[in-house]
C-alpha cells in the first residue's frame, strides 16, 4: 500500500503439505505446533501456524493422506538470513500428547522487494 513504510524484514512461509498417515492407528487431533527454519547457525520459530484444509475434520485416518495450505509470517531483525543459500525447514507436530517433527532440507527462499 502506498504510504507504508516496513521496518523490519517479514519471513513468510506459504504453501501446501501433504500429511500421509503411515500408520494403522488414525491420528487424531493434529496440529501443526510451529515450524523452525534453520540456516548454518541462524534457527528462526515460526509459531503458531495455522493448517487449513478443505477436507480436514482434526484426524488422518490409517494409511490416508491430507494435503494443507500452509501459511505463516514472523517479523525478524536486521538482515539475518543468507538469501543466496537455502534453509531446512523442520515441521513441529503434536497429535493427542504426542509430539513428532519432519523436516525439508535444501528450501530456497527469496527476497522480495
């Protein structure tokens, strides 16, 4: 907008995930905690983030697959992150009491001016 003047850098996260259930229990009540971006020594918490789906009811059934959109902002300080490399991202999840993490090596992330 016109007349907006941003301060500090937004890192902002935005796709799809695909979750597949490779177990025979369904996993109940899911969700996705935050997300880590790591870069050499930089580690960056991206909480909370929000999955939103068309079909999701808060459970995977055995063996199923869901596909999310993924969306999530953090305002960081300075310019910390090395736009000329990649990040690994690493996916904190919880489902009733139980906590599980992913990650996806080799990201590229851009600047956008």
């Amino acid at each position: 907008m016109p007349g907006i003047e941003i301060n500090h850098p937004v890192l902002h996260l935005n796709g799809n995930i695909s979750i597949k259930n490779l177990s025979g229990v369904a996993i109940e009540n899911l969700i996705l905690r935050n997300i880590s971006v790591t870069q050499n020594n930089l580690f960056i918490n991206i909480e909370p983030i929000k999955l939103i789906s068309v079909n999701f009811s808060g459970s995977i059934l055995p063996y199923e697959e869901n596909t999310f959109l993924l969306n999530g902002i953090k305002r960081i300080s300075g310019n910390i992150i090395d736009y000329d490399s990649t990040v690994t991202l690493i996916f904190n999840f919880s489902s009733d009491g139980i906590s599980f993490s992913d990650s996806i090596k080799h990201q590229i992330i851009k600047k956008v001016y």
